[in-house]
C-alpha cells in the first residue's frame, strides 16, 4: 500500500467515524444532561456510578480494547494471506471462549458483590449506600457478557474497513439510557440506569449484527485454546491487559478515595470526565479507530517510511484540534457547565464541585488524546508490552499523586475531589511523552521538526484564544450562561482558526480534509 492510498484510506474511514462519534457523543451529552436533571449529584447516583465499576472493570479486561488491539491485527493477518477460512475460525473461537470467561466472571462478581463493595468501591459510604450499589451492580452483571460479544463483532467489522456500525453501536447504548431516565426513572429510580445500561447492551450487539452478513461472516462451533490463532490473540492480550488493568485501578483508587469526601464527589469526577471525553472521543478516539486498520497493514506489509507518515500527520492534526478544546474547557468551564446541566437536582453547587474537577481534567486532554493514538501503532507493530509497562508505570504515579494532591489540596482550601483529577492528567502526560520517544525509536524519528513547527502553530494559536476568552469572561460578567458559554465557544472558535490560518498551519486544511471527506 503506498502512502497517498494509506492516507487517502484514513481520510476516509476517518470522516464516517467522526460523524458518528460526534452524534454518539452528543447523544451521551444530552444522556449527562437528562439523567443530571433527575439525579443531580445525589448518594443514588454516586451509587450508580460505583456500581458500573464493577462490570466495566469485568469488560474492558476481559474483552475491551484489550482484545480488539490483539484481535484485530491477528485477524487482519488472515486475510492478509488469503485464509479467510482460518480467520473466521479464530474469530468463532475467540467469541466461544470470550462468552465462557465473561459469564463465570460475571458469577464470581455477583456473589463477592458485598466484599467488593464495603472493601474495594465504596469504604466510606454507610450501609445503606452501599447495599443499593451492591444491588444495582447484581443488576447490571449481564452487560459485560453482551459487551463482550459486540467488542468481538465490532473488531471483525474494523478489520474488514467497515466502520459504521461499530461507530453507531455506541448510540444505541446512550438512547437506551435515556429512555430509562424519561420512562423508568420516575418509578424506579436510580435502579432505572441499571435497566437501561443492559438494554443498551443488548442494542450495541444487535446494531451490529447486520454488517456480519456484509462482510460474509461464518460461524464455526469451536472452544480450543490449541489454535494458533487464538494463541496469538492471548499473547497478544496479556501486556495490554496488564495496561488497561493500570486504567481501572485509577478509576477504583479514584472511586475509593472520592467515597470519604462526602456526598457528590464521585458524580462531580464523573461528570467533568465525562465533559472532557467529549473532545478526546470526537476526534482523537474516531481518528485512532479509523487508523489502527491501517496501521495494522502498513506494518505487516513492512511499509515503516508509510506507517511513520501515518502517524505523525494523524498526531499533528488531532493535537491541532484537542489543544484548543482544552483550552476552552478550561476557560470557559463554568459557563458551560451551568448551560449543560444546572436544573432538577442538578444545584449550584453541583456547578462548583464538577468545574473544579473539569479545570485539572482539562490539562491531561492532549495526553488522553496522544496516548489514543500512539498506543495503537504499537498495536499495530505487535508489541503490546511497551503500551502495557508504561501505563502501569502511569498508574503508580497517578496513584501517588491522588493520594499527596487529595491531601495537598484539602490542606490549602481547594476541593480535594479536584487534586484527583489533577493527578490523573499529570500521569497520562507523562504516559503520553514516554510512548512518543519509544514510539520514535521503533519508526526511525517522527517528524520531528515538521511536528515542532506544528505544536508551536497550535500553542500560539491556543494561546491567543484563551486570551480572547479571558476578556470575554471578564466582559460579559453576570450575563446569562447561554451568552458567554455559546457565543464563548464561536468566539474562541473564531480566533483560534484565523490566528492558525495566519500562521499558515497545514494542519487546518488536514482537519477541513479530514470533515469534508476531500482528498
């Protein structure tokens, strides 16, 4: 594959996830925005959220992106060498065992559910909080099994360059959750969440299950552990799950810690996480799904000199884009937080606890959005070890760092809820810098002067903006949050493309590329 096909293949795959991602996450923004109205930052919802811990912890190990970074590039290999036989084979193996695993998981966490609720999630809850989280985390335990499933279903479609579906599946998830809310909630409560997030796994599956047909998929009735195939998965497998159990024992240590800062501190985190997601999953995880395909077949084919220029373009134009949104997070956090959220039970001082938490969250943006796409060329390289060793290395920061900064800034009067969420951004760019450097021995450079000149266009671009956006906060004052968050965003908007257009940035007609699908 030449380089001007490998990016042309990106433009493309790229443009129809970023549609779909930007209507599933502004879908799980008006999910935020309704359940918020009905739960606010209440005991029930902090309940909810400790709950969900357990089955995302069981998928995302299990199945996640663990086993699409192995599966995807095993399975792609198969096609590589015309033997789609074999590839439907370990596919049909890998979701025979995955559906195995999944459910004696899924056993064990029901029945350790209080042990794992009074030592693990919520220690400084009182009995009664923890009972409910204890209840609704039975009630979800089916998810991760139909997770699992999907995540297999949604590895084959990407590895066959089919990506809408995939991208479409997480949508389906946010309208079962939002129906939950509007229909269920006023008579069940908080439990309604937990019968919406199995729907919603039940729909991300069955979305889709038509493209298996597309793509001429065929099922064959095995469970073996002695294919070559799945063998390779596994291996595959280990380092990276050694990675992403670093990511869920931040998120449990976070979850640990917050239950001991009173009530709220668990939504407010997960509301500014979820705020600052936005940006990170609109473009860079969009960008990185579409890419890891082409990755994946760029290093199989040996095409280092095309994989390097894949990488470094698709790094230059998703900082151009993620540093800026920081930026505004930042900046213009309360305004937006109080327009998105602030009615029902969703208070003031709701308000407060989650743009405290957005403002430290905000700094570790590029470093999410980094870590997105650099892991998965070493995905693609079939080294899962490195991603693995770093971020566990990140997660002994982050974890030392939640524990002095939780303390530090309790000690000089600023919420300690929010020293979590700056130790978590001070880990994952450091996480991010360490994979660049490794990520540069192994292609013979990155760039690097072409990628300077580009993060130098972005920081003055970024920084102009936020200056703009400084005095606009202190101009327009009191006025009504729709003003100064809306009109904030076109303003910053506005200032950030003509400064990066001034400074001549290729990297702006790389992104109108990117979104109007020209090549």
């Amino acid at each position: 594959m030449s380089e001007e096909r490998g990016g042309q293949r990106v433009v493309r795959a790229a443009t129809q996830v970023v549609v779909l991602f930007v209507i599933s996450r502004g879908l799980g923004l008006a999910r935020e925005m309704i359940v918020g109205a009905a739960f606010g930052t209440l005991t029930d919802y902090d309940a909810y959220l400790a709950a969900a811990r357990v089955p995302d912890v069981l998928f995302t190990l299990i199945a996640g992106g663990a086993l699409g970074s192995a599966f995807i590039p095993t399975f792609a290999g198969y096609f590589a060498r015309d033997d789609a036989a074999g590839g439907w084979r370990l596919a049909s193996a890998v979701v025979n065992l995955l559906v195995v695993a999944l459910t004696a998981a899924a056993v064990a966490a029901w029945v350790a559910a209080p042990l794992v609720v009074a030592t693990l999630l919520a220690p400084g809850w009182p009995a009664d909080q923890q009972a409910l989280t204890v209840a609704l985390m039975r009630m979800m335990l089916l998810a991760p099994i139909l997770f699992g499933v999907s995540g297999v279903v949604m590895g084959i479609l990407n590895a066959r360059q089919h990506f809408v579906l995939p991208a479409l599946a997480p949508s389906f998830l946010n309208l079962s959750l939002i129906g939950a809310t509007w229909v269920l909630a006023p008579r069940m409560g908080v439990r309604a969440l937990a019968v919406g997030y199995v729907v919603g796994a039940v729909l991300h599956l069955s979305v889709q299950l038509p493209g298996l047909r597309w793509v001429k998929a065929r099922y064959v009735p095995v469970l073996t552990l002695r294919d070559p195939g799945v063998r390779q998965v596994l291996w595959l497998m280990s380092p990276r799950v050694l990675g992403l159990a670093a990511v869920q024992v931040n998120f449990l240590v976070n979850t640990n810690l917050a239950s001991w800062l009173g009530p709220g501190a668990v939504s407010a985190l997960n509301y500014a996480w979820l705020l600052m997601l936005l940006p990170q999953g609109v473009f860079a995880q969009a960008v990185a799904t579409a890419t890891f395909p082409t990755f994946a077949e760029q290093a199989a084919r040996g095409e280092r000199d095309a994989m390097r220029q894949t990488l470094a373009t698709t790094l230059r134009v998703v900082f151009f884009l993620i540093v800026p949104a920081a930026v505004g997070l930042v900046v213009l956090g309360r305004p937006v937080v109080a327009l998105l959220f602030e009615r029902g039970a969703f208070e003031s001082s709701s308000t407060d606890a989650v743009v405290w938490a957005l403002a430290f969250y905000a700094l570790g943006l590029a470093g999410h959005a980094g870590v997105e796409i650099v892991a998965r060329a070493f995905y693609a390289l079939h080294d899962t070890w490195t991603p693995a060793g770093v971020g566990l290395a990140a997660m002994a920061v982050n974890v030392v760092l939640s524990l002095a900064l939780r303390a530090l800034f309790g000690w000089v009067g600023l919420p300690p809820h929010a020293g979590l969420a700056l130790a978590n951004s001070i880990a994952v760019l450091i996480e991010v810098v360490w994979l660049v450097a490794l990520v540069r021995s192994r292609l013979d450079g990155l760039e690097g002067r072409a990628m300077a000149r580009s993060l130098g266009r972005t920081g003055l671009a970024s920084v102009a903006m936020g200056g703009a956006l400084v005095v606009w906060r202190a101009v327009t004052g009191d006025a009504p949050d729709l003003l100064v968050g809306g009109m904030g965003i076109a303003l910053g908007a506005g200032v950030y493309l003509g400064v990066a257009a001034a400074l001549g940035a290729e990297e702006l007609r790389a992104a109108c590329r990117l979104i109007l699908r020209r090549r």
